[in-house]
C-alpha cells in the first residue's frame, strides 16, 4: 500500500495493512488538511493537557498531545501487551455470552484542556501505528468552561457540550482529519472512540480568542504572542521549521523551535507577518536568536501597519543580529498598529519575536466585543 495523499479533505475507513517491516510510515494514508496554517491550540507549550480519561488500559492518555509524530517499535512490549505510543484502552465487551458484543452506545472518552482557548477550524485524529486497533468511529464536542474546571465539573450536568465532529468512521494508521465550522470559543474537547481502541495523536487547529479582562489587567504585554491572540499571516521561506514558533510561549529550547530558512543564493531577504492580537500601540521589541549560531539572521527589521489597507512604516530599523542572542529594543516613540513584519537580511533565522505594548482604546473595545460575540 502506498502513502495516499489528496487536496481536499478525505475519508479514510478500514484497517491498513499489517506492519511488514521497514519504514513503518510508508503506507500511513494523509492528505493535504488546508486548517493546518492556524496554530495548534492543543499544543502543550501553550499549556494544554489531557486532565481525564475513562481507560487507558494499554497506553496513556498523555501521548495525545505529545508534539512529535508517533513512534513505533515491533518489538515493544509490556505486562498489558504492545506497547503503543498513543492513547489506547482495553477491548470492550457485552453483557453476556448472548451478547457478547459492544452496544452502539459504548465508547470512551477522553477530556482536553486547550492549551488557548479560541475558534476551531479543524481537527485531526491521527491513528498513526494504529493498524488493526484503532477505534471504528470518533466524535469530538466542545465546551466553554470559565477558570479552571476539575474533571468532574467539567463532566457536571451543567456544562454544555457542542458537537465538533459527529460520530464519523475513521481508518486506521492514518491522518484522520475534519473542518469545523462552529463560530464559538472554546476552552476544552471531548473526544470520544466508539467503541474503543487507539488514537495516536490529537491536534486542533483554530484561532486564539484572548479573555479581555485578562489582557487589560496585564497592561504591558506581548501584543503578537501565539497565547495572547496573535497569529502568523503569511512568510516567505517555510523550508526548516514554521514561523508559528516565533510567537510561542517561552524561549526556544533547541534549533528546530524557532524559524529558520534555506540558504539564499539571490539578492533578496526572508520575512515573516503577523497579525496582532488586535489594533495596538508598540513600546518595545525583543528579537532572539537562541540556538541558531552559525544560521541566525545576519540583520533585522521591524515593520507596522495600521489596518488591512495601511501602508509599511518601519519602526526598527536594519540593525545587526548576533547568534545565540536576545535582543531588545525600546522605541523612541509608540507604533500604533494591527500588523506587524520582521524582516531578516539576507537569510538564517530568529528563534522568537516579542512585541511589548497595549491595546488601543478602540482595539479593546473590538476585542472585547468579538469575546463576546463568540460565547466567552
């Protein structure tokens, strides 16, 4: 079996072949999911976690969000039986030896914390390695829960849960991906197996919605961080690593958490733009180089604009970057904005980019708004 790669989103169903050795992904069936381009809000840097789950019999619930694609061993096993990188429970079973079989209602569940809370654009439910026991259908609900809810209240009567995902047939070691389409903001997911079985890998993909009480009592914060509502537009080099990584939270850890291009062999320059968590007035700016040492940028900039339409004014200036390295930057005087670009001379990369400041009065007021709008 080959990998099966489509443009549109596709339906997998059914077992895929029993492992026969060799690179294990080579008949792993995906496609090309268009929701991928926003920021996994189920990313555990941004602080989300798998607080329960019914069973986890076979292998543990954690392994949902780990950010690395699942690894399998052949010849892994434990006291339970094949060890599994994912989230696997036991075998469901019936009542009695007259019906010995699952109910159409049986299933387990498993509950998240986004790690932001904010809009779902697409969800995937990868079954990577999962060949032969993986779950026959899954769904996925929604919830907005204020603070920080146990899972027992998050299981209370009282919560209300939206349907993300309807029970759908999924195919096994495969990407199993499905746009979402409800304008709400969400804070945690079900997700459900019917009857049972493996899932390796969860990531939701959306748009952070900030709470606006928050924002405003922080004052001075990072208008452009991932967890604060700013987002990636577009960039001109993906080749290494997204340039998602430069607005997560904290300092990069290794290379590969930053961005970094190809080599240039032109007369042009690499960039990245940002979208602000809303219309915003910038004081400050950090630029860090950490881990990229014989690869950082050479030079930056930074530019702003002020709406869809506004032109490029650039607030910082070509200034010269050193590896391994934060820098920091106070303006001379505050940049008003809703976008914002860096952009590095002549290639390399930058690991995070900060941009201190505080809302405008309008820019609350429509943040505020949109909180509200969307059911936070």
């Amino acid at each position: 079996m080959t990998a099966q790669q489509n443009t549109s989103l596709a339906s997998f169903t059914g077992d895929a072949n029993p492992y026969g050795g060799g690179d294990p992904y080579a008949d792993y069936r995906t496609a090309d999911l268009p929701f991928t381009q926003y920021a996994n809000l189920a990313d555990r840097q941004l602080g989300a976690g798998v607080v329960a789950a019914n069973d986890e019999f076979f292998a543990q619930r954690e392994n949902l969000l780990v950010p690395e694609p699942a690894e399998f061993d052949p010849e892994h096993f434990g006291h339970k039986g094949k060890v599994m990188d994912g989230w696997e429970t036991r075998r469901r079973r019936g009542a009695s030896a007259e019906q010995p079989w699952p109910t159409e209602e049986d299933h387990d569940w498993a509950l998240i914390r986004l790690g932001a809370p904010g809009v779902i654009r697409g969800i995937v439910v990868d079954t990577a390695h999962f060949r032969g026991n993986y779950p026959q259908a899954v769904s996925v609900e929604g919830a907005s829960v204020t603070g920080s809810p146990s899972p027992e209240e998050l299981l209370a009567d009282d919560v209300k849960w939206t349907t993300l995902v309807p029970r759908t047939p999924v195919g096994g070691h495969a990407a199993n991906g499905f746009a979402v389409s409800t304008e709400q903001r969400f804070t945690h997911l079900r997700l459900k197996q019917h009857p049972d079985g493996g899932i390796a890998r969860l990531r939701v993909h959306g748009e952070v919605v900030p709470d606006p009480a928050w924002l405003t009592a922080l004052g001075t914060f990072d208008v452009v961080a991932l967890e604060n509502g700013g987002q990636v537009e577009d960039a001109s080099n993906l080749f290494y690593s997204p340039a998602t990584n430069t607005i997560q939270p904290g300092r990069s850890r290794k290379m590969d958490d930053g961005w970094e291009t190809r080599r240039r062999r032109d007369r042009g320059n690499d960039w990245i733009q940002y979208r602000l968590v809303d219309r915003s007035q910038i004081r400050a700016v950090e630029i860090d180089t950490a881990y990229l040492k014989g690869n950082s940028a050479g030079w930056a900039s930074v530019s702003v604009k002020d709406g869809e339409e506004g032109e490029w004014r650039e607030v910082l200036p070509r200034t010269r970057m050193q590896p391994d390295t934060n820098h920091r930057f106070v303006l001379p005087e505050g940049a008003v904005g809703t976008h914002a670009r860096v952009d590095i001379f002549p290639d390399g990369g930058i690991s995070r980019l900060r941009l201190f400041g505080t809302l405008t009065e309008d820019g609350a007021a429509h943040l505020a708004a949109r909180h509200q709008e969307l059911g936070g």
